[in-house]
C-alpha cells in the first residue's frame, strides 16, 4: 500500500499502480470526469501514470493554470499531426504550451503554408480529436530516438543533449513526438481549436541559425469557451493602449528619435503629471521627501549595487568620456543613487526613517522584438522610493506601503487584485546576492505583513529580485487578464554593498534596513494598462479634459466662452469647441475623444445662465439642464466617489 497526501492535506491509502485518476474517482466520480493533468511530488505526470511511492498528488481540471498547460501542449501534439499529414517531408522541432493557447515551430521546407491553411488544419484536428486517442507515454533509449530521427537535426540536435535513461516518446494515434510529458488523458476532451497566426522563428531563438515557421493556435473543451475568446480578444484590439493612445493624442513613437522611446504629446504630458501630482501628495502625507538624480552614473555605481554584473551584458553599453579610463552608464535603476544621496552624512536612530522618492527616468535595452507600445520600452520613469529604516521600523514602513498602494488602486479602479509574496529559489542560489540569514528576515517580514494586513496572497519561488525578496500586485483588468502592478521589496544586501549606517541609541554604527516601492511601477505600463482597463475613459478626476462646450451655432460663441471661465474659476478643465458644425457631429467627435462631459449652449442656456448636460455613454439618457454651480456640484461629487482619502 502507499500513502497519497491530497492538497487540502488528507492521506488517502491504495495499492501500488494506482493512477491519479483512480485516486481521482475514489474522490467522486462527477470529480475525475473533469480531471485532465496531474502532478506528483512536484513532477508533472499523466493521469494514467502508476503511483509507486509515497507522495503528494495534485489533480487538475480545465480551471487550473497547469490544467490549461496539459491542454494546449496536447493540442500542439494533434496539431503536428496534422501538419505532417497535409505537408510532406516537414521537419517538427518543439511545441509548447503558452499563455492562451500553444504554438509548434516546423521547417516547412519547400511547403508553403498561409491563413487560407488555417481552417483546413482546425477541421482535421477536431477530426482526430474526435477519435478520443489516448495519449501514451514510453521511454525509449537514446539509440532508439536518434534512430527515429536521424532525417531531423532538429530533434537530433536536442536527443544529443540528453541523457540516456532520461528519454521518453508521446504516442497517439499514428503520431510520435518527442516528449517529456504531461497530457490530457485522451484527444476526445479537445471541443474547439483556432490557429491564430504563423510567424517566423529562428531554431532555439538565435538568429544565426535557419528561420522556421511558428504555427500558434488555441483550443478549448467547449466551443462556447472559445466564442468568448475571440470576442475577449476583439474587445482587447479595441482597447489595445497603442490604438487609444494614438487616437486620444496622448503619446507617439517616432523612428528617427528612436525604438521604444516614447514622446509624450501636450494631453498625454499632462495625464503623466495629473498622476505624478496625486502619487506626490499622498506622499508629502506619508513623510516622503522629494529628490533628484541624475540620468547617467559612473559604471562603477553600478558595479557596487552589483546591477552591471547582472544587467550590464544586456543594457545600453558604457559611455566613454576624453578622460582615460573614465565610463559612465544610462542609469537602470534609482536605488544606488538614493544609496549614495542617504550616505551624504551621517544619521542617528532618531533620524530615521529617511523616505527619499523621484520619478526618475532609467533605460534598459530591451530587444527591438520584445517591445510592445508603452508596455515595453527602453526608456521609462519610475515612481521610486527607497525607505532607510531601522530592522525594529521595518514592520511598519512595510505596512504603511501597502496602505499606499491600496490607495492608488482604490482611486484608479483596481479592485480586483491579489499580492504575490515573490521569493528566492533555493535550488539556485547563484542567482542571488547577500546572506541566507539576511534573505530569510527579509522574506519572514513580508509575509508577516501581508498577514497582518489581511491580503490574500501567494508565495511564488523564484521571483525575487536579485538582492531581495518583494510583495507584487497582480491586478486583473476589466477583460480579466492579469498584471503585475505596484511592489514593494525589503532590501537587507544594498545597505551592505554601500555601507550604509545609523548611529544607535548604543552609540554604535548599525546598517539600515531599505525598502524598494513603485505604486505604479513604470508610469508608461501603468497609463499603458490603465488605457486598456478604462477604454479610454478614465476616472473623472485624471481626465485631461473633464468637460467639452458645444455652441450650437455661432451666435453663442460668447456665452460658451463666458461658461469656460465660470469653470476654470471652479476648476473644471474644459474647452470649447465653436465649428461651424451640426451639433450631432460635435458630439460624436467628442465622445471619440472620451470626452466625459458635454455641455450645449444656445438660445435657452444663454437666456438663462444655464448649460444642458449630456453624460458620455448615456446616449442621450439623462440629460440635464443645470447652473453652472450645479454642475461643479455634481462634478465634485462624482470625484468624491473615486478619488479616495489617504
């Protein structure tokens, strides 16, 4: 008999050879129906794989991330076949699950596949899926692999690196691939597939070798499932931040200035600072000080704060000066500057915390094929601070962070996130400066806090940041998909690496505790997801315009403008727009434009000092006539709802 520990922690006992999903069934049978993937002791395995030892076993459905994983590699497998069957003499080299879906890259040789293909492949892969194939592992040795491939050198070239005993094939049907595992049970559970695109993609991701064609697909257990993908992913191109951005003159890219650079026009520069100025306030309340640092820094800096040792190979090269020897790097980060702007004197315990924050620019090479609009650039500024504290205040600085993240979210419409405690991998320590006793204070004090303040929280291993470990937001958007947005990291190595330190109440010298945070992050991702979580329409207080004038002639060019003013004194920013246009056409422009507020004027409103408002988005339901004064009101009140107190 073996003992098999379940995740909520009970231990179930079977005989030898049993398989998840017999383990699954003694569960309930209704359960094991929708069991597709399983993993034992932290080894992904099939379903139908024979349990011989004590373990713990988790069992996965469609609703499962690792669920999903076995799902897609397992369509990649069908896919393949597929392609084998309708191109000849084509040579498979890998294919992967991915977030949404899978791909299989393939040598097509002389074969010429286009969009006009695709439906052809989905209809020949649901027909094989329908033939429910189970999916059967075997291990075969090394001799025997690089036989069954020896007119593929991609294959050949990854059996070569490989051990023998280690080696395993997938079968279904009349298909082999060379795989490691993990499967859905049979192909009969596959109910709906897209192939989405093809691309090209160099062999192992180096552009020296052969360029091979990148097949991507999805798939579903149910057609509905995959109807609402397609129309998540259409409503995803209508908010895609790059197509907004453009069409609300917030923000440009221009070759000759540069990849990945972005150039902030006069509506997007002042959304920038509309955000800088709430993020500052609060933290003016919070006791944070304001400073600034330069762009560059000598290459040294970052060799004690060990960043160029860890990023220097991959960022912008140094820049050399006349002087012999001398060097200076764009700055990747902010922290070694505000290192060294705590260390321009000498403080006491009585003295900290010390909380320096900046927007401060930094520059990173991203490769030209990974950036993405403002979600990727190589040019970006940080709403950084860094907290020097004492270990006895480190609990509540961390605490009084989150309660400013909290904040930012709360007043911008993030309400559905979790925190993801990120933390170090043991199994490669290499990775990593600083102590193990250090790294273990570090990580004890944030999940002690995220414990305190009630969040619900994950612990992800390997995440950490080189030099410490650090409480991620993982914020869900209105389409549902997840973000990382706003962390927070304990920091015990910076402080040693600079020599930083307090004076105790001992009269000795102690080494500070530092605290990274970024609310935002980058205030180019963040406008980037905040564009697509909002269509555009911002919360009422950060719109760059609150409200549009429409004069339904010339005759009231006057009294619009008389009312622009009326609002300027009650700060409501507005404009006027006084075309010699039909007030239909206005107002369609104008809700284009996400203008919030629309504000007609004519012989009535000048008559008798009032303005009739249409609300964007209510279709011409609701409209009001108020005073000016009335309208500040409810403009103040809508406010109020959104922008919370901190």
């Amino acid at each position: 008999m073996i003992k098999v520990t379940l995740p909520d922690g009970s231990v179930r006992e079977f005989s030898q050879g049993v398989t998840p999903m017999d383990v699954a069934k003694n569960i309930s049978e209704g359960f094991a129906r929708n069991v597709i993937s399983a993993n034992y002791n932290d080894t992904t395995i099939e379903t139908s794989s024979p349990l011989t030892t004590d373990g713990k076993l988790t069992l996965y459905t469609w609703n499962d991330k690792e669920g999903k994983k076995a799902f897609w590699h397992s369509t990649s497998h069908v896919m393949a076949q597929t392609l084998e069957e309708m191109y000849s003499g084509i040579k498979l080299t890998l294919g992967p699950a991915i977030d949404n879906g899978f791909y299989y890259d393939v040598d097509f040789g002389d074969n010429k596949i286009t969009d006009a293909d695709f439906k052809k492949i989905e209809d020949r892969v649901l027909e094989i899926s329908r033939e429910k194939h189970e999916f059967k592992m075997r291990a075969v040795t090394k001799a025997e692999a690089l036989d069954k491939y020896k007119d593929n050198e991609y294959k050949t070239e990854l059996i070569s690196n490989l051990e023998d005993g280690t080696i395993t094939f997938c079968d279904h049907a009349t298909f082999t691939d060379l795989c490691r595992g993990g499967h859905i049970p049979n192909t009969g559970i596959i109910k709906a597939v897209k192939i989405m695109s093809i691309a090209g993609a160099y062999w192992r991701g180096d552009e020296k070798n052969k360029q091979l064609t990148r097949v991507y697909g999805t798939s579903f257990p149910k057609q509905k499932d995959l109807t609402d993908y397609l129309e998540l992913l259409e409503e995803a191109k209508r908010r895609d931040h790059r197509k907004l951005g453009k069409e609300l003159d917030l923000f440009h890219f221009s070759p000759r200035v540069g990849q990945g650079l972005p150039l902030w026009l006069p509506k997007g520069a002042a959304l920038r600072d509309r955000l800088e100025q709430f993020l500052k306030k609060a933290q003016k309340k919070a006791g944070y000080e304001q400073v600034v640092t330069p762009h560059i820094g000598q290459k040294e800096l970052y060799v004690t704060s060990g960043h160029y040792a860890k990023y220097g190979a991959d960022s912008f090269q140094p820049i050399t000066t006349p002087a012999e020897g001398e060097e200076f790097l764009l700055k990747p980060m902010n922290c070694p500057h505000h290192c060294e702007i705590y260390n321009s004197r000498p403080w006491s315990y009585k003295d900290l915390p010390k909380r320096y924050a900046e927007f401060g620019t930094v520059y990173r090479y991203e490769q030209s094929g990974e950036l993405h609009g403002l979600t990727r650039v190589r040019g970006f500024t940080q709403d950084d601070a860094h907290i020097f504290c004492m270990p006895d205040q480190l609990d509540a600085e961390f605490k009084n962070v989150i309660d400013l993240v909290l904040y930012v979210f709360g007043s911008l419409g993030f309400e559905n996130f979790t925190a993801q405690v990120s933390v170090r991998d043991l199994n490669n320590p290499d990775k990593y400066i600083g102590s193990v006793e250090n790294w273990e204070k570090a990580e004890n004090a944030i999940i002690s806090a995220a414990k305190d303040k009630g969040l619900n929280y994950v612990i992800e291993s390997g995440e950490a940041a080189f030099y410490g470990p650090k409480l991620d937001f993982m914020v869900k958007d209105a389409l549902g998909r997840s973000w990382q947005l706003g962390t927070i990291q304990v920091d015990y190595n910076l402080p040693e690496r600079f020599e930083l330190s307090y004076k105790g109440a001992d009269d000795k010298l102690h080494r500070p505790v530092m605290i990274h945070r970024a609310p935002f992050g980058s205030m180019e991702r963040f406008i980037a997801i905040l564009l697509e979580h909002t269509a555009g329409n911002f919360p009422l207080w950060l719109m760059p315009e609150q409200a549009i004038i429409l004069s339904l002639s010339e005759k009231y060019e006057k009294y619009a403008k008389k009312v622009l003013d009326l609002l300027e004194i009650h700060e409501i920013r507005a404009l006027i727009d006084n075309r010699n246009e039909t007030i239909g056409k206005k107002i369609r422009e104008a809700e284009m434009q996400k203008m919030p507020f629309m504000l007609i004027v004519g012989e009535e409103e000048e008559k008798n000092g009032t303005i009739s408002v249409r609300r964007n988005g209510q279709e011409g339901k609701g409209n009001i006539t108020v005073t000016i004064e009335e309208f500040s009101k409810i403009v103040n009140e809508e406010i109020s709802k959104t922008l919370k107190q901190f």
